[in-house]
C-alpha cells in the first residue's frame, strides 16, 4: 500500500487562517482541513508563556508609591468633575466697642453750691478793694462800711483779688441747666468722666469737657436707598427708623458719628435683605421689616443705640428699570383679565347650552351645537367687552 509523501509533507495550517492544503490526488479524500478559530481582537499577539514560570518562587511584592491623581470630566460621559467638600462659612465678626466704656453718673452738685461759691468770690472782691482803699465811698456807704485808710495795692491784696475770682468764676461758671431728652457726656483731658441726665439747674465742674447728646425717641425717614427683590430687580426703598441713644458713652465716645453710623447699617441691611416690590404680599412687606429691624438693631447695639423699628414705607422700582417693569406689570393684568373673562363667557355659555337642551326646548345636532356655541360666544364676548371699555 502506498502513501502519498506529498500528503505526509505537506505543511500544517496556520492557526491564523493561512492557505487551505490541496487535495490529494489518491482515490480517497482528503481529510477535513481544521478550521481556524476567529480572533476576537484584531491584530492580536499571542506568546507562550513556560510552565516552569508560572510556578516558580517570587519575592514579596513592594509597595509601590502613588502620585495623586486628578479627576477631570471626561467628554460625553456625563461625568462631574470630583468638588471640595463646601467649607462652613465663617461667622461675621461683631462690632465691638471697648468693654470698659460705659454710661455713668457724673458728681455733680445741687445749684445752691455754686451761686454760694460765686457769691462768695463777689464778696471777696468788695472785702479786697475795701482793705486796698479803692472802694469808691458811694460803694462804701451804700455797703455800710466804715472808712479805713487804704493800704494800697500790694502782693497780699493781687493774691487775694485772685482767690477771690477765680471762686467767683469757679462757683458762676459751673452752673447749667439740664432739660428734658438731653444728656451731657463729660470728659476731662479726653478720659470719660460720666453722664448727666438731670434736669433743673445744677452745678458742674467747668473744667470738664460738656457734649449734648439727645436721648429722646427719635425717628428717621431716609431718602430713597438703593435695594433688590428677590429675582434682583433693582428698587428705591425709603425707611422710617424709629431709634434712640440707650448709652450715651459708647454712642458719643465709642463711633464718630453715631446718626451716621445708624444710617450706613441701614443701607447695609438693605442690601442683604430682598424687598417686595410694590403690589406684593403684605406678609412678605412685614417680614422683610422684622428682618431689617433685627439686622440694624443687632449692629447698633454695639455703638449704644437702640433701634425699635425699621420699616419701609416706599417701594419703588429703579429709574433704569421702572418702565420694563410697568409695562409687565400691566401686561400681567391684561392676561389676567382676559383669562377671567373668558372663564365667565365659557360658563355663561356651557349653562345657556346646559339649559336649553335639558329642558327640551331645543333639540341640536353637533352643528347646530357648534353653531349655537360659536354665536352665544361671540355675544357674550361682545358684552363683556363693551362693559370692560365703559
């Protein structure tokens, strides 16, 4: 029996789909040639890996250091970006003012004590000249005093012309008046010396420093100041503030100006506080005021200022903005009337309809529905219409 040694020799197909070996050319076929298995990756690189390898001893693995990674979006994955945790928001630091100054009672003495002590000085006067001998006689029979021989003006008499002035003016210049709704704050060399709120004459040191300050009730109606709603249109507010002073040290000594400083927190707490704008809820008007008032109150409170009310009583739009927004205004309202209308001609309508055929006056088909429909609409719209120009 023969063999073909082309058949014994001939190559082996590749695994990767070579060329197909021919027939042979023997009576019996060929055997079936081995399919190649498809590749699942194109291009694709196969390597034998040793047995031994896989088997053999290795070491422990070693760390290995990693760099920080950064996240960025990743086109067309919907992918967000990796964000910082939100930080807490710092709380904003209060005014404040030195703990140590506050009001206090300044000494002051009962009126009596400084007409007694510029009566005093008066009189040591008269005695002065009398002792010197320059008293004119007029005066001295007019005071009763004998007539002595005058000793002249010497050191001893300048020294008690002195004494007996400067307690003159020290006793007449003391005096003041207190009034209702006013307070002095004193001051000596630029320390504070207390307040004084009484009222009546009264005797206070001359030599110290007086600033009226006014401790009524007071109100302010400020001009038109700068504001938003809450979608940010900008508006005109004005305020009325009602406020007065609680301590006269830290409102006088603690800030500059304390009506201006008033002022500015107002306009601040504007800015951080939406306004309604006119026409809207009045809830929303009185809770706004309740939010400015305990906004400016809490700022105040450190200069010595006690805020009782800040309300607005005129809202208006900005001059940049206030024709957009009338002429929305009053589109709005158009919108709305004609919604109501048609609401009423609609129901107006479906009743008349409703009636007629419920009470078997009138029996229609679906055109002469329409057509009923189609007239008692434009009647009624007509109506309506006519009213609304009237």
């Amino acid at each position: 029996m023969s063999t073909n040694p082309d058949a014994s020799t001939s190559p082996r197909p590749e695994p990767g789909g070579g060329p197909e070996p021919s027939a042979p050319t023997g009576g019996r076929p060929a055997p079936a040639a081995v399919r190649p298995m498809p590749r699942l990756i194109q291009n694709e690189a196969t390597t034998e890996i040793p047995v031994h390898l896989l088997f053999r001893d290795e070491p422990d693995p070693q760390p290995v250091p990693l760099r920080p990674a950064v996240v960025n979006r990743r086109q067309g994955t919907g992918e967000q970006p990796r964000t910082r945790r939100p930080m807490p928001a710092r709380a904003r630091p209060v005014a404040q003012v030195d703990p140590e100054l506050g009001e206090c009672p300044a000494r002051v003495l009962p009126a009596s004590a400084g007409v007694a002590a510029g009566f005093g000085g008066a009189a040591g006067c008269v005695a002065t000249s009398w002792w010197a001998g320059v008293l004119p006689p007029l005066a001295q029979a007019a005071l009763g005093l004998p007539a002595t021989v005058g000793a002249g003006l010497g050191p001893a008499q300048w020294a008690a012309y002195a004494g007996a002035g400067a307690l003159g003016l020290f006793g007449f210049g003391g005096l003041a008046r207190g009034r209702t709704g006013r307070a002095w704050v004193l001051g000596l060399f630029g320390r504070y010396r207390g307040t004084v709120r009484r009222t009546g004459l009264m005797w206070v040191n001359p030599l110290l420093l007086r600033r009226g300050v006014d401790v009524r009730l007071r109100h302010w109606r400020s001009e038109p100041m700068p504001a938003a709603d809450g979608s940010g249109v900008a508006l005109r507010v004005v305020v009325l503030v009602v406020w007065r002073v609680r301590d006269t040290a830290r409102a006088v000594l603690g800030v500059e100006d304390h009506e201006g400083y008033v002022r500015e927190c107002v306009e601040a707490a504007l800015v951080r506080v939406p306004v309604e704008p006119p026409g809207g809820a009045r809830s929303s008007v009185a809770a706004a005021g309740e939010t400015l008032t305990r906004l400016v109150a809490a700022d105040a409170a450190a200069v010595g200022v006690e805020v009782y009310s800040v309300q607005p009583v005129r809202v208006e739009y900005a001059p940049e903005v206030a024709a957009a927004m009338h002429r929305r205004r009053i589109a709005a309202l158009d919108a709305q009337q004609r919604a109501t209308m048609l609401t009423s001609v609609v129901d107006s309508v479906e009743d008349t309809v409703t009636r007629l055929t419920m009470r078997g006056l009138v029996e229609l088909d679906d055109y002469e529905r329409k057509v009923l429909v189609r007239d008692l609409t434009v009647a009624f719209c007509s109506g309506r219409a006519g009213d609304t120009a009237h």
